[in-house]
C-alpha cells in the first residue's frame, strides 16, 4: 500500500511570494498516475494537475507540478488571495486512489 | 453536475445507501467514485466504478460492507452502505473520473458538494 506524506503540514505566507509543497511517496510511482488538489473552506476539491505537470482545465499557469519516482511537487509561483486553501497530493492506480494528508497554505 | 443524496443520521451497524445524479456529460462513458471526508480532517477514496461496470475498488476498511453500483439509464451512481460504524461518520463526495470510455486509471476531474452521514446511536 503507497503512503503519501505531505510536507510541510501548514505553509504561512504572503500574497506575492512563492509557494513550494512536497509530496512524498513511500514507493516509486507512476508519474502518470499522479496529481494536485485544491480545496477551499466549505466547497469540494478541485483538480489542478494530473499526471504529475499537467495543469487542469482552466487552471493558471501560476500553479506548477514537477517530480517523478517517489518526489513530487507543487508550486505556486505567485500567490494570489483565492489560493489560500487545502492542497492534497493523490496518486491513482488501477484499483486505488490514494491521498496525502493535505498541506494548508495560510495567509502570513 | 453531479448531486449528493440520501445522508442522514443513522445507528450503528444499520444501512444507508447515497445516490448521485450526473448531468452535462455522457455519464456512461466514464469512471465514478465516492470519496469521503471527516469533518476537519482529509480526503478518503472510498470506492470507484469504471465505465464497464466490471472493475470496480474499494478502500479496505470498507470492502465486504459497502457496494458502489451505476445506473447509466438514470446517470446515477450508487453506495450502498451496511454494518455501518461510527468511523465512517464523513462527509461523501461523488468524483467523476477525467478520461473518456478509458480503463487507464484517472484523476477526478468534477466532484459534487457531498452529502454528510453520521453514524450514532
């Protein structure tokens, strides 16, 4: 069973600044099979990225995912006020989807 | 659109079963999944159809109690939960999955607003 391991738990920033969350798997996997959450207070999660550098559709190229093997990352190069929010790392396979425990992403 | 229903507070070791309703999209082309969330806490893949209606997974706390089924002659998608526990007191998010009449694995690209059960006597 994959465990993903987000870090860091709580990201305290300013609007304007660079935000970087890592994603840890406890195995290799398939960069193809991953991808980036955001989930705001009170609204069900939105997909970013997939396939681990892949933006969703309508998401701005501010927000960019990179890594492969057991390391992946997301980052966001200039915060706006509306990314303030949960981000959750996920990786799927054939017969499970697994997520991290979520990164907050707090204003500073 | 994809809408949540059928929550509620039930007792332990009772049934529910939750239902959503797809619209905007050829539900029958793709892959659908409940995920749940706790209140405060993280996300949860509780169970996934593909299009097929043949493969199908469930997180392992909850195989043998739970059954995810679809109905593509009412773009619905279906939970049925029995032996409920108090753990699985969450709210439940039906997920859409990205890729199109396609047995590769996807993300989930559209998800609904969820709907809450809580297990307590």
């Amino acid at each position: 069973e994959i465990v993903l391991t987000q870090s860091p738990g709580t990201l305290s920033l300013s609007p304007g600044e660079r935000a970087t969350l890592s994603c840890r798997a406890s195995q290799s996997v398939s960069d193809n099979h991953f991808a980036w959450y955001q989930q705001k207070l009170g609204q069900a999660p939105r997909l970013l990225i997939h396939g681990a550098s892949n933006r969703a559709t309508g998401i701005p190229d501010r927000f960019r995912g990179s890594g492969s093997g057991t390391d992946f990352t997301l980052t966001i190069s200039r915060l706006e006020p509306e990314d303030f929010a949960l981000y959750y790392c996920q990786h799927y396979d054939a017969s499970r989807w697994t997520f991290g425990q979520g990164t907050k992403v707090e204003i500073k | 659109q994809l809408v949540e229903s059928g929550g509620g507070l039930v007792q332990p070791g009772r049934s529910l079963r939750l239902s959503c309703t797809a619209s905007g999209f050829t539900f029958e082309n793709y892959a659908m999944h409940w995920v749940r969330q706790v209140p405060g806490k993280g996300l949860e893949w509780v169970a996934g159809i593909y299009y097929n209606s043949v493969n199908i997974g469930y997180v392992d706390s909850v195989k043998g109690r739970f059954t995810i089924s679809r109905d593509n002659a009412k773009n619905s998608l279906y939970l049925q939960m029995n032996s409920l526990r108090a753990e699985d007191t969450a709210l439940y998010y039906c997920a859409k999955g990205a890729w199109e009449v396609d047995l590769t694995p996807a993300p989930l690209d559209y998800w609904g607003q969820g709907t809450l059960v809580t297990v307590s006597s």
